[in-house]
C-alpha cells in the first residue's frame, strides 16, 4: 500500500450507494491520501480518477463497482517523484461503443521508484467492438513499477493489457508485474509485454470471440512478447486460443531474452502454440493440447514439453487456476452482458456535447518512405483522434500519440497546435499538417503548459483538478 498520510472515508463526507462518485474523487484524491470507499454501487461518469500522484489510494472497503454513465473515458494516471499509487477493489462496469484508439487506462511510473498497485482492480465489460479502445495501456516513458494482481480486463478491441513499449532504446525502462490476472477475449493481443523484467504469473489467458478492430480485423494472440526486453519470466500461465497464436515472441520484437517455466496451452488454431522468432528464451514444462497446431518452436532449449494426451489442460478461470473449478465466466459474479445496456446508440467523444468530430478540424499524416519499422511520438495542445489508417500498434491517448508504422500512412485528426513530433527516422518519414508537408525539428519544444482536456473540470466548487502531463520520448 502507497505510504499515505492521511485517510479519508468517502462515506463519512456523506457519499451513497448510487450517487456520482466523480466530484468526491475529484475533491478528496490527492497527494499522500488514502481514500476509502463503502462497499457498493456507485455512478461513474469518468471524472476524478485522472492525474499524478505521489503517495494515493483509491481503496474499496469491500467490492465496490464504478458503474459507467457516459459516451466515453480515457485516463491517465501517473505515479510521480518516487511515491507510490494504488488502486484496490474496484470494478469498473458497463460498455463503451467508441472506435477511438484510446486506453481506458494508462498507468505509468514517472519514476525509477515508484509504483502502481492494481490489486483487484476489473475491467469486464470492455468495448462494444468495431473500436481501437485498449483496456490498460503501459507508455514509453514508464520509469517504474506498475504490478498487477487479482484483476480481470475482457473485451476490449485492441489489446487488453498493452505493455512493453518502455522496453524500447528510446523508453523509460520500466517493468511490468502480472500476478494471478484473468484476460478474457481482447483482439489484438490478451497480454502485450516487453520491458526488462515484465513478469506474468499464475495467469490465464482466454481467447475464445475477440471483438473486432475499427477495419474488422480480428486476431486475438494470446501472450505476445513485443519488446527487446532481457529477463522477461512467463510462470504458470494458462492459456486457451480459438482465435490465434496462443505465445509468440515476433522478428519484431527485435531480440528479447527470458525464461518460461510452466506454460500450459489448448490451441484450436493451425498456428504454432508456442513460438520464438527473435531473442533467446528457454523453456521448461510446457503443455499443449488442442485441436491445432501443438508446435513448440524456436526456443534456445526446450525441456518437458507434453503434447495430446499427455498434457494438462490449462485453467479457464482463475477460481480453477486456484483448484475449485465449480465456479466458471465472470469472475466477480455479475452476469450482465458486455453489449450496451442502456440501448444508447450516441456516437463517441469525450463525454461532452462539444467534443465531437466537427472540433478536430485539422489534420496530420505521416507517411512512410521506406519498408523499415519505425517509431514517432507527437503532441497536441487541445484533442487527437485516429483517423481512418493507422497501425494496430498505434497508441492515440488525450492529447498525444505513440505511433509505428512501416511504409503505410497513419492519419489522425487534432485541436489545438501541434507542438511535438519526434522520431529517430524522420529522414525515412514526411509529416504533413493539413496536407502541407513540415519541418518537425522546427516545432517548439515547451509544452509544460500543455492540458490535455478542452473541457472544464466538472469538480465542485473551489476544487482543482490536476493537468495531465502529457508523455515525452525520452
């Protein structure tokens, strides 16, 4: 638990079940505080839980549900000057119907010593699909520790936990921990990692009906190894993939290394269950069964491998994953359906009338010039939103970009100025604002005044609402 100072119980500042919990958040969440929260039901409408923070807590006493009453969220949340932030018994529920490239969440450690706790912290419901919405994204400049444990992240269109970027030359260096965590049905990839260290364990991964990407793509890999991270561990891990590769570590992973030590698989796919095409990784106790392809390949050695009959079936939940397989699906008991349920078919946005579409009124294209993968990042000072080409691994947050591409054109609409692009390719890329062409070294370098919301806070009176920092290349 994050070393706060002071505690303060939402219940006594006279919150309800069923109230909005965005303006107690908003008032009471801050530096070296600990905020608890009765359990219950409580309205959500995606305010109050963004910023940085030294030293905070948002602890349910009890489970406690952020019931989703909006078009649309996307936070950023960063632990900051060695301290810590936690978030523990909250579930997050109800759909989103958004085709925006956005994490739900990102979480980063702004630095080398501190920490996000997720610790029972779900996410269900996921996206309503046809999207390019990720559920919990880890960014370039993570410095630290963000460590996962007993959570829950399904449906979402584009990756349901996306880490590893920091792993790159140009990232933070941090590391990500996964314990005991359930990924169920998120297109793309169930799990993304890469850093030096990234950890998963005592996990499961179902891929069973991923919901599509904005083009209708759908591929649904169970664990992929992006990053050229080294001492990457995979420990008891459970997978089962209708969909796609089951574990791979891809060429564009560009040399990773790690150990894989209890690796359990069903594939119903003709792709390999588990592959290694860059890096160096060992294997040891890894089981497939499945309809498909029962391949274990690539690996610099590879010891008690079991296939067919003679291999273990992985866990599809993690109360079977613990031994009691009696109970099966959604792992916090709610039986609600992750299509939209309150049958509002609004267009997506931000939450306001006055973020639609019509306010990005300009627009930037990157276009590559040669067939070599290369990285940019960009930053705006209002809105920016994908447009219709992008890669899949693109990362479209408030008010910034992280982007990869190879020889395509990535699109996006913006507000505001642009005020960074960076890229260790730019002699391999053209950078056109409203279709004229630019010089990126030219544009100015201070955007510590950057906010990355046009819209006021909804905070009460008297309240002040943190500015997200918007992420750098490091």
């Amino acid at each position: 638990m994050s070393a706060t100072t002071r505690t303060v119980d939402l219940g006594t500042e006279g919150l309800q079940a069923g109230d909005v919990i965005d303006d107690y958040l908003d008032e009471h969440l801050e530096d070296g505080t600990k905020v608890t929260v009765p359990a219950g039901e409580y309205e959500w409408r995606g305010d109050g839980l963004d910023g940085r923070y030294e030293d905070a807590a948002l602890v349910g006493d009890g489970e406690v549900t952020f019931r989703f009453e909006g078009d649309y969220w996307n936070l950023s949340i960063f632990a900051v000057g060695g301290g810590d932030f936690t978030i523990q018994n909250v579930t997050v529920r109800g759909p989103v119907e958004s085709e925006e490239n956005k994490s739900r969440f990102r979480f980063d450690a702004r630095d080398p010593d501190s920490t996000v706790r997720l610790d029972n912290f779900n996410l269900p419901d996921g996206d309503v699909g046809y999207g390019r919405a990720i559920g919990i994204y880890v960014g370039l400049d993570h410095e630290g520790t963000v460590h996962l444990t007993n959570c829950h992240v399904e449906g979402f269109p584009n990756n349901g936990l996306y880490a590893g970027p920091y792993g790159k030359s140009d990232g933070g260096g941090g590391r990500v921990l996964v314990e005991r965590c359930l990924f169920v049905n998120n297109n793309i990839d169930g799990v993304r990692l890469g850093g030096d260290g990234d950890t998963i364990r005592d996990s499961v991964i179902v891929q069973e009906d991923v919901p599509a990407y904005v083009n209708g793509a759908k591929s649904g890999r169970g664990l992929r190894i992006r990053y050229p991270g080294d001492d990457i561990t995979v420990e008891n891990v459970h997978i089962t993939c209708d969909t796609s590769k089951p574990f791979i570590v891809p060429d564009r992973a560009e040399g990773p290394s790690g150990q894989v030590s209890g690796l359990f698989i069903e594939n119903n796919t003709e792709s390999s269950a588990a592959v290694v095409e860059s890096g160096t990784f060992s294997a040891d106790n890894v089981h497939v069964t499945g309809s498909g392809d029962k391949d274990v390949t690539g690996f610099d050695s590879a010891t008690n491998v079991f296939t067919g009959s003679e291999a273990e079936s992985p866990a599809t939940s993690l109360a079977e994953l613990d031994g009691d397989d009696s109970t099966s699906g959604n792992e916090d008991g709610d039986d609600s359906t992750s299509g939209n349920e309150d049958g509002d078919d609004s267009t997506s946005g931000n939450g306001t009338e006055e973020d639609t579409e019509d306010a990005l009124d300009q627009t930037l294209t990157v276009d590559g010039t040669s067939s070599a993968e290369k990285s940019y990042t960009f930053e705006v000072t209002g809105e920016v939103r994908a447009g219709d080409n992008i890669n899949p691994d693109d990362t479209v947050n408030e008010s910034s970009v992280d982007g990869t591409m190879f020889s395509s054109s990535d699109s996006y609409q913006f507000s505001g100025e642009l005020v960074r692009f960076e890229s260790d390719a730019l002699d391999e890329m053209t950078v056109l604002v409203n279709g004229s062409p630019i010089d990126p070294t030219a544009l100015g370098e201070d955007s510590s005044e950057t906010t990355s919301r046009n819209s006021p806070s909804r905070g009460r009176p008297g309240s002040q609402r943190r500015t997200r920092l918007p992420f750098r290349s490091r």
